[in-house]
C-alpha cells in the first residue's frame, strides 16, 4: 500500500527531477541494491509487522527506486509487489482496499470538489483487520495481510477485551478497523507514532498475551462494507453496537477548509491513539462484493506534514572555523521541510562525518531540531559507488593556524576575518563576510590586517564596491583605530574573555609564563597554557607589529 504513494511524490518532489549521471554497469548495480533494499522493508512490514522505516521514508526511497527505473530501462530486478510476501491463507470477506494518499491541499480540494456527502475521520496508525460476526458473535479475525487474505488471529480476538465476542443483537456483518495501542492523551504533533503500529503487530504474532498487553490494544472500527447505505446510520449503529470510536472520531465535511480545521485539530490535540493523517470518505459508496485490494476512487488519506525529508548528497564541504573545528557540511538536493526549503546540513563534527561515512550519492535523513533547525537525522541509504574525498588533516587545524589567506587555509581565515569584523570583535558596521570576500577575490587581502592601509580609492576600484560603498567602508575601518586594545584583542582571537590583560603593557603579556598567567584571577591551567601559545605565537606578534605601525593604541 505503501508504494502506490510513489508516483504522486514523484509529481509534488523536484528532488527527483533529473536522472543520475550513471553508466549502465552503476545503474544496474545501484538499482539492484535499492530494489533489495525495498523488499526487505516490505517482507518486515507487511509479514513480520516490523516497520523498520518511518512510513514517508519508505515512500521516498520508493519514489527514487521508482524514478531510477524510468530512467534506466531494464535495469535491476523486475518491480515486485510490497505484498507479496504477506502470508496468511484465510480470505476477507470483502477486500482491504488500501488508500490512495493526497500529496497537499491542493489536491485535497480538487477531490472534495467533485464529491458530496464527505466525512472525515483520523488515519489511526495501528494494524487492519477485519471482524466478522455471524448471528451476532464474533467467528473470525483476519489480519489485513495483502487485502486479500490473511492471518487468522481470531483465538487471539478472545482475549483482547476492546473486541466484542458477542453483539446485542444477532447480525451477519462484516467490520474493516484498526487495531491500536492505547495512548491516553496523545498528541501526534508533539509525541510522534511511538512505534505503536509495530507494538500492536508484534503483540498480536505472540504466542501469547499478559493481561496488561491484551487491556493496551484498542480497536477502531473505520467501516462497516455491508452495512446501511448512509454514513450517518451506520455510524449511528456502530455506537449502539459498542464501537462507539467510530461516531466519536467521524466527522461531516463540505469544503477543505472544513477537512484542514479537522486535521490541525487531530493532530495538536490529546487522541487516545497515534495517528498519521486524516482519511476523507465518501458516505455513499459501491456494494461491497465490488470491493477491489487496491485504492478506490470513494476514500483517500491526507497524511501529516512529514516530521523528516530524505534527500540526496550532492557534496561535502568541510568549513573550517576560526578555532580549527572541522565541520563537514553537507549540499544536498532541495527538499522541504514545514515550508522550509533546505539545501545545507551539518553533520555537526569530523568524527561523526567519518562514523557516518557520508559520500555524494548517499541518501540522508533530516529532520527539524526545534522546528527551525535543520539537522541530520541519519544515513538511510548509502550509494554503492562511494566516492573519493580530500578530507582536511585535524592535526593541521587549531587555535593557531591560518593567519593569511592562502589556498589551504582559505576557510578558516575567512573565518577569523569574521570573527575580528562582527560584534564579538571590532563591530564594524556594514563589514560582513560579503565585504571581505569582495576584497579576497581582488587580492587585496592577504593577511588578517591588510585593509588598515587601504585607501578609499583603492576601495573604490574594487569590483562590487562603488564610491558611496568604499565611503561607508573606509569610516568602519577608521572606527577600528579607535577600538580599545582589549577589544583588539578580543578580535584577533584572544583565548576567552580580555579582562587578565586589562591595564597591562605588551611586553609584559609577551614574557609571563604558563606559571604567571595561572596566578592571574580565573585563570585555569588549560587557559594559562593557550594564552602563553597566544603571545608567544610568531603571527601574533607579527599582527601587533602591524598594528604598532598602523599607531593603534595599546600595541
């Protein structure tokens, strides 16, 4: 059921719009692998009840397996279908049909548009069954396996106490639901599935029950296929039946705005499931003996927005702070992510980068970190042809390091420059990384403090900085002259805060020892060393020579 989502991802997701740059040797191999990939997510889903990939994952990883197919005729295994290694023998009386899934409002409103008589109900995330009741007693419980056939777990319906074995009254009926696991007060929004679904699958494949597991499973009971023609008067049944979730959680709808104030609703308030959307029905629909294992055109889901995005690696650049940290970040294909588009990540360090292993090709999960930031998740799958990196040496990188601005040091020094122009500095106002990159690329900056001595002309003929431009830039720099030693200080990357060097000369900051920097008032060993390497440092006291000639006060 999962994969009939594929084609319209595909459609609402330029991710997938352009087919890789493969010879026939790697598409065969790198379809072959997702193919594998994909079916193994399948047989745990569908015959194991494990779900071991968030639903909109799969359905990602499926639209890419799906779009690689199109651009690469014949290669890899034929499609198989996800059911079909579901097992289970016994036939339903009427078909599971599955739902086709609506991309956005958009589409939302297009199929409300075309219907009357609508309902709306939560997509509670647990397992489908179908219940059937003979004279008014339960004789069967079928789990929904491939629509068709499946499991018989009705000797497992006898001890869950959410299923009535007996009806008030003595119907023939047959009830398609769900079975759940009880969330008092759930907020989907908040909490997420908590693994429900595979907590009730994996209950119901045990040998057997505690009573506490048996009480935790609920059921919902999401249409009666042989029941009255109206939606109102099955729903009306069902509650004096004992279902009563069903009228509970159904619910009339005219227009989308009606369908979208019911899905905000669900899905920010307390629900005593886990839910991952919303299904719109039609109340009138065809007989049940026309009932089909496929989606059908009378009832749709309209899932949640996606809590994480797949998306693919295009590159990996290495940034290299003012300090020497190391931080990969990854370029990736645009995706979206609550109406933010993302196109960067971090992968927060070098080790975890080298623990991940991340190459272009691989495909990355993101998720929003405080619903703004976005943040590498995980790798969900890595390409088969992993290529080569030039991966920064660490050792090569620290506190000390890139002073000028050549090749290999071309990202910390953009760095330092930074740092020394933004308010932890000098703050220079207007002077941003956008100013130094202008004076880089003219090659008029080649160590931290060559713009001291740039002229307002000089400025002027710097490609992207007109007069007014050069103007506004040369009064920031003649504020820096003016800036105190301390906060040169500060800007040249002063290990911690400037306060030990207040009111005392150079000379005297140059010769004190690791020992007399730690009798300085909260001074810490580790401190008293880095500020030691500091003023010792060869670049440093060349950077305060310059600043001696340049008359700044203080050096």
């Amino acid at each position: 059921m999962k994969a009939l989502f594929a084609g319209l991802l595909l459609l609402s997701n330029p991710l997938w719009a352009a087919c890789p740059d493969w010879p026939a040797s790697r598409a065969e191999l790198e379809i072959s692998a997702l193919a594998q990939q994909v079916s193994a997510w399948d047989d745990a889903y569908h015959r194991q009840g494990q779900s071991q990939v968030a639903d909109e994952l799969y359905d990602q990883a499926s639209a890419t397996l799906q779009h690689w197919r199109s651009c690469f005729a014949n290669a890899g295994p034929p499609p198989r279908d996800p059911l079909s290694t579901s097992n289970g023998t016994l036939r339903h009386p009427v078909a599971h049909t599955g739902l086709r899934k609506l991309p956005n409002k958009r589409t939302v409103a297009r199929w409300i548009t075309s219907r009357e008589d609508l309902w709306i109900q939560p997509k509670v995330d647990g397992v489908a069954v179908s219940l059937v009741y003979r004279n008014g007693q339960l004789q069967q419980l079928i789990s929904r396996g491939d629509g068709r056939s499946g499991q018989d777990w009705s000797a497992r319906a006898q001890q869950l106490p959410a299923i009535p074995t007996q009806l008030p009254t003595q119907l023939e009926l047959t009830l398609q639901g769900e079975l759940y696991w009880r969330l008092p007060e759930h907020i989907q929004h908040q909490q997420g599935g908590q693994g429900a679904r595979s907590k009730v699958a994996g209950l119901m494949n045990k040998q057997s029950l505690s009573p506490a597991e048996a009480t935790g499973i609920g059921l919902f009971i999401w249409d009666w296929p042989d029941g009255p023609p109206s939606m109102l008067e099955r729903l009306q049944q069902l509650s004096a039946l004992g279902f009563t979730d069903s009228q509970l959680f159904s619910q009339p709808i005219r227009t989308v705005e009606h369908a979208t104030q019911w899905r905000e609703r669900w899905y920010n308030s307390a629900l005593p499931f886990a839910t991952d959307g919303v299904v719109l029905r039609q109340g009138q629909r065809p007989a049940a003996t026309r009932w089909q294992a496929e989606p059908p055109h009378w009832a749709v889901a309209w899932k949640y927005p996606a809590s994480q995005a797949l998306t693919v690696v295009q590159a990996v650049d290495f940034r290299i702070g003012r300090s020497g940290r190391i931080t990969p970040v990854l370029r990736v294909q645009p995706v979206k992510l609550d109406e933010r588009r993302i196109e960067y990540v971090s992968a927060h360090s070098l080790q975890r980068w080298q623990t991940l292993d991340i190459r272009p090709g691989d495909q990355v999960v993101i998720r929003l970190s405080g619903l703004t930031i976005p943040t590498l998740d995980s790798v969900l799958w890595r390409t088969q042809q992993r290529a080569a990196l030039q991966v920064p040496d660490a050792a090569a990188f620290h506190a000390l390091s890139c002073w000028r601005a050549t090749t290999a040091c071309a990202s910390q020094f953009r760095a330092r420059l930074a740092w020394l122009s933004g308010k932890q500095g000098l703050a220079l106002p207007g002077v941003g990384p956008g100013t130094w990159e202008k004076l880089l690329r003219a090659k008029q900056l080649e160590d931290l403090l060559g713009w001291l001595h740039l002229s307002t002309e000089q400025l002027s003929a710097i490609p992207g900085l007109g007069p007014r431009s050069a103007n506004a830039l040369q009064q920031s720099f003649t504020l820096a002259r003016e800036r105190p030693r301390h906060t040169w200080l500060q800007a040249l990357g002063l290990p911690g805060s400037s306060e030990a060097t207040r009111d005392v000369d150079w000379p005297t900051l140059v010769q004190r020892s690791v020992t007399d920097w730690q009798r300085q008032p909260g001074i810490s060993p580790q401190r008293a060393i880095q500020l030691r390497a500091f003023f010792q440092h060869p670049e440093v006291q060349a950077l305060r020579t310059q600043l001696r000639a340049a008359r700044i006060e203080g050096f």
